[in-house]
C-alpha cells in the first residue's frame, strides 16, 4: 500500500474583543447583517492604515507556548498577494518570514506530530455559493468576517491516516478551549486546509473544510481518488481542490501556486514587534492546566477512559473538580463522562450553556449515592435538568415509581377498556398480546409503574 503523508495547516478565529487591524467589533459578527461589520481599515480604502490588535499577540503567544515552541525575538507582518473577491485590498496582512512562534510539537498519544509554524493574520471575507459548489448559480461576498483575527497552525506532514489528523484536530480543539482563545461553537471557528500525497507524489490541498469528521472524510475520498488515478498510469498534479460536504467529494478548484508566487513583501505600515524573554516566562507561568496535564492527575484517582474523556471539555473538568469534593470521584466520573456527556452531545450543548452547576450534580448524585433514586430515574431527570437545572425535587417526583395499587389498577382498566380486542387475543392464546398491554399501561403511566407490580395486577384483572 502507497505511503500516505499527511500535513494540516488549522486557521483558528480568536475571541479577541475587535478585529486584527481595526477597531470594529466581533460581537454578535455571525448574526450581523452582512457587510455591516465593517470600517474603511478592513475593506482596505484608499488611505486607511492597520493598527495591531495587541491581544492577538499575547493569544498567538500562549498559543505558542501550549504547543512546545520556539519564539523569535522579533517578528513582523508581510503583505501577501491576493487577487480574489473575498480580500478587497488584493492584498492579505499575514506573516511569512519570521512568524510569531515555530518549531513545536502536540503528542498524540505517543506519536509527536511537529508543529512547523504558527503565525497570525487577517480573515478574508465570507464567500457564499448559491446553489452549492457545483455548479453554482453565483457567489455573494459578507465583508464581515474580513479582519477577524486567525492563528493559522502549520503541522509537518507527520500524518499517516485520516483518523490521525481527526484526533489531533479533537485535542488541539481542547487544548485551546482550555487556553480560552478560541470558541468551538462559534461560526467558522477553525477551519482546516488539508495537504495529502501518496507513495511521495505531487501534493494536492483540500481547502477550507469545517468540522473534525469532514476533514476525515476529504481525506480518505482523497486518498482513494489519488490511488485511482495512479493504478490507471496517471499523475497526481499539484492543485487545489475544495471540498463538498454532502456529495463527499473533492472538486478542483485550481492549480496549486508556490509560496514565491505570493509576492510577500514586508508591510509598511506596521512596526517590527519585539517578543520579550521575561514576557513568555511570565506568561507561560500563567498558563492554565492543560488537558495532558490533567490527565495525568485524574488518572490517580478514576479510571483512564473516564479521565479522557471528561478532559477534553474545560468546563465539564472544572465542574467534575468541584463535584469530588463532596462527592466520590468513582461516581462521579461514571456519571460526567457517561450520562451526562451523552446527553449534552445528544442536545449539541455545552455544559456551561446549560446552567448546570456544581450544586445540581452534586444534589442527584447523592441521591443516587444513598440510594434515594435509581440510575435509570437519575438519567432521566438529568435529561430534564438540562432544560430545567433547579428543580431537581420537582424532577424526581415526576420520575419516582409509581407502587401504589390503586392507582396502577386505574392504568389497567383504562388499557383494557381501550383494546378490547387484544384481550380477545389473549385470552384465544395469543402471548404476545399480553406484552402488549403491558407496553400501553407503562405507557400511560409514563414509565413510572412499577412493572412487577403491573404484571401481577394484569394478570388478575385480564
């Protein structure tokens, strides 16, 4: 089988407060009127000059500094041609020669994948293809997103599968949601270009994919459409191509320029920026505690597939912290990395979206814990408690089982009343037909009554 070498190059939109050279705002930026977001500095008019967004710098540092790298003492930011729609200047505000931080590294599992570059620069603006990529009726251009802040990360091509590339994406992802400088569920939060040859042909890039499973999928289509082409005699050209979502396919959108092409020159109107030694030990001191380090830590105390997977979410981490301390880790973790993590995802929620806090999982474990409720009535208010955290009490009575006789005598003559016919069916022989009505009574009661005691009564009355 040919060798496959994979490299990534992941643009991340940093929550910073404004834009990377002007002062516009990036709140609410996605739910904006399009080309509203904007000043005379991101649409490039004549005689508008950059101004450096500073916490950008400090967010590409620590950036830096989480993925192992080396710093320059200086660097500073280039002009990159760009004659397409969606950079009105036709130019682009990038770095190139010295970039804000290099030669780094992220361990997957025991493999070090190197990271080559990290260097900031401007967002171009939003393309919209009506009709879809393929043909396209036409294509409007949102200046909004043009001048948002990108830390574009450069891996070495140290991939060898597609599933690879996925699990560095799902951990760099934590990583800098853990950094607090990027959003996962914000709009074109990080999108990924793609870079894949086989067996040490041409290198083709898959532009501009959005999700983790999607960058997967591009590239294994692409690798069985390069394999494709080299059993049939064929040369793999160098080339760009873009990837559609839902036919699963990669389109050529055309062929691959060389860096020279570019025509980088230094950008005049912005100053040499001096990356200070004190300043990167301070601020790597300052740094929080990062997924692989927490991992290590709660591997002490709760099982390790439990511990990676409540890791991966700051926010599931820093309440499960919380939690263990009235509760007992073993339960705990079962519950956060479980149930709980099942239904947030089920939902396309986060848990600090919720309200969930601490107090409420500490609340229903506890009353799993003495035994006050059953796992599968705590699982059901905790799917309840997503909607509705504080009224836990309230929950439990709508979920407690129901004992009492009488009333689960009412469910049944209620049933029986309703399928006259399938008593009928019963009673000619039929078994199946009891299970049925065993199904409609659970039904009305909404689950809540308890089946052995339901069982004994049918029978009786039937």
């Amino acid at each position: 089988m040919e060798k496959v070498k994979i490299g990534l190059e992941v643009h991340v939109q940093l929550t910073t407060n404004t834009k990377l050279f002007c002062g516009c705002s990036l709140k609410n930026i996605n739910k904006s009127e399009p080309n509203t977001a904007v000043c005379e500095t991101c649409l490039g008019h004549p005689g508008s000059k950059p101004r450096l967004n500073k916490k950008a710098i400090d967010y590409g540092m620590k950036i830096g500094l989480a993925l192992n790298c080396k710093f320059p003492s200086e660097m500073f930011f280039s002009r990159k041609s760009y004659f397409y729609p969606d950079m009105s200047k036709n130019f682009q505000i990038t770095q190139y020669e010295i970039p804000i931080a290099i030669k780094g590294h992220l361990m997957l599992g025991s493999k070090k994948i190197g990271i080559r570059r990290i260097q900031l620069e401007e967002d171009p603006a939003k393309l919209v293809h009506v009709g879809g990529m393929t043909p396209t009726k036409y294509t409007l251009i949102d200046y909004n997103r043009s001048g948002v802040p990108l830390c574009e990360i450069v891996t070495e091509p140290d991939f060898e599968t597609p599933k690879e590339a996925r699990m560095f994406l799902q951990k760099l992802s934590s990583i800098l949601e853990y950094l607090n400088v990027y959003d996962s569920a914000s709009e074109a939060s990080m999108r990924v270009d793609s870079n894949i040859s086989i067996a040490n042909g041409n290198r083709v890039e898959i532009k501009n994919i959005s999700g983790f499973k999607d960058v997967e999928k591009a590239l294994n289509y692409e690798i069985i459409r390069q394999r494709n082409l080299v059993r049939r005699g064929k040369k793999v050209e160098q080339e760009t191509r873009g990837y559609d979502a839902i036919a699963n396919t990669t389109i050529l959108q055309r062929t691959k320029e060389e860096e020279e092409e570019y025509g980088y020159i230094f950008e005049p109107d912005l100053t040499r920026i001096e990356i200070k030694k004190d300043k990167l030990k301070e601020m790597k001191k300052s740094l929080p505690e990062l997924p692989d380090q927490k991992l290590e830590r709660y591997k002490k105390i709760i099982k390790q597939e439990l511990a990676e997977s409540i890791v991966t979410h700051p926010d599931l981490a820093d309440t499960f912290e919380q939690v263990i301390k009235l509760v007992k880790p073993e339960l705990a973790s079962v519950w956060f990395a479980g149930p709980l993590k099942k239904i947030l995802n089920y939902s396309n929620l986060r848990l600090k979206d919720t309200g969930i806090k601490s107090e409420h999982m500490v609340k229903l474990l506890t009353m799993i814990e003495n035994k006050k409720i059953t796992p599968r009535m705590a699982e059901l208010i905790l799917r309840e408690m997503v909607k509705k955290p504080d009224h836990i009490d309230k929950l439990k009575e709508e979920v407690t089982r129901i004992e009492d006789e009488n009333i689960i005598k009412d469910f049944v003559l209620k049933v029986l009343a309703d399928n006259s016919k399938t008593v009928l069916d019963y009673k000619s022989g039929k078994k199946e037909a009891f299970e049925f009505l065993m199904g409609q009574i659970m039904k009305q009661s909404k689950g809540r009554a308890e089946p052995r005691i339901v069982r004994e009564i049918l029978k009786k009355m039937i």
